[in-house]
C-alpha cells in the first residue's frame, strides 16, 4: 500500500479531529481516579498525558499532590482549551504529527487512557514519546479488548459493525488483545509488568473463566488495562 502523501496525512488528522468534535463533551470528560490512585504523592513528580481530554485527569492529579507538573497533548482543540484552565500546560494536536516541546528525561509517568486506538501509527508515537520519559517511568494505558466475546460472536456472525462508542467506536483506527498490546510496548522499549481489565470480572463472567480453566479469561476483558516501565 501506498503511504501517505503529507497533505493526504494532514487531512486524515483534520477530519478525525472533526469527528472527535462532533462528540458530546461528556466524552472527553472523567477523570482516571484509578490512574491517580495508584500514584505517590510528589511534589516533585512531572506527569504526560496523551489525550488529556478537557483535563479532568490531570486537575485530579494536581489536587491531590501528585505531581508539580503535569501537562497533556489534546487533538480536540475545545477539549484542549478547557484542559488548559485545568492543568500545568497542554499542547493542542495531534501527537504523530506535532513537535512535542519537552526536554529528554523530562517526564516521570506516562498516561494513556483509550488513546492508542485512534492512532495512525502507536508503535511511532510510543517510539516519539519515550526520550521524553526518565529511565524507570511508570505507564499507565488502556484500550478496548477487541478479543472480547462480544466482539468473537460478532465475527462468527460474519459482522463487524461501527458504533458511536464502545471497541468498534468509528474514530477507532487500531484494535489490541492483550497480547498484541503488550507487543506493542515491548517493542518499543517499554517493560511491561502487568495486563489486567479495567474493570473487575463480574460473578457470570468469573464462573466462565473458571469453566473455561482461566486460559480464556481475557474474553472477558472490556478494557485492557496495562503497567509498564520505560527501560
């Protein structure tokens, strides 16, 4: 296949930022209190995210003493001007695209909530974003389970159908198991040392896996939830 010529890439990038402002606000809304949960609180600590959304992460994170610093990358530009009212600082664009303004070593944790699948190239970005992160840096990603069982019977139906939201969400470019997203990471230079779902199995879906010898349990999985480290 031929790649893309410059102007044909910009206008994919446009359009999907159309699309991601035809959304209701809701959608970039939230915060990740299981993301700030899990972290220390430092005064010191800086923090990355990409996709920040309108911010609301990262204002949980400076509330409560997490981080002196923590600056985000927005392609919706209303979502990105109401984040930067909310957060040290915020580049609007797309991140495969733009020149990311961060000085090497620069960041202490790296947040990634359901961003990779709307990327045109994650293995470049996470490549781009890495000289950013200090050796050691923790990451925090989740993306949807396209392995899911739901999505498994869709596919035996012989169907594949777009939705507003959800896996098959229509900005979604890019679709992860659990395996294939840590051989995303890994082969980018980062260590991971946990996959887990976002979101705790439910009684049903815990007597399956038990039938099943627990060797299916990623069926499950809505979200995968990963950690990993930057080496």
């Amino acid at each position: 296949m031929m790649a893309d010529s410059p102007t044909n890439s910009q206008h994919g990038a446009g359009a999907l930022a159309e699309a991601y402002q035809a959304k209701a606000e809701h959608y970039f809304a939230g915060a990740r209190r299981d993301y700030i949960g899990e972290l220390p609180r430092d005064a010191n600590a800086h923090i990355l995210e990409i996709g920040c959304g309108n911010g609301d992460t990262g204002a949980l994170a400076i509330s409560e003493g997490k981080c002196a610093c923590y600056c985000g990358v927005e392609l919706c530009r209303p979502a990105a001007d109401l984040a930067r009212g909310k957060i040290s600082q915020v580049i609007a664009g797309d991140v495969e695209s733009i020149e990311l303004p961060w000085p090497g070593q620069f960041f202490d944790v790296l947040i990634l909530s359901e961003v990779l699948e709307h990327l045109v190239n994650p293995w470049a970005a996470l490549q781009k974003i890495r000289p950013l992160m200090k050796p050691g840096a923790l990451v925090l990603a989740s993306t949807p389970n396209v392995s899911h069982y739901e999505i498994v019977l869709m596919l035996l139906r012989g169907n594949w159908r777009f939705a507003d939201q959800g896996v098959l969400d229509r900005t979604h470019l890019r679709w992860f198991t659990p395996q294939t997203l840590r051989q995303l990471f890994e082969s980018c230079g980062y260590r991971v040392h946990q996959l887990r779902p976002v979101s705790p199995l439910g009684v049903k879906a815990k007597i399956l896996s038990f039938v099943l010898g627990k060797r299916r349990e990623y069926l499950f999985w809505r979200q995968i939830d990963l950690r990993a480290r930057c080496q």
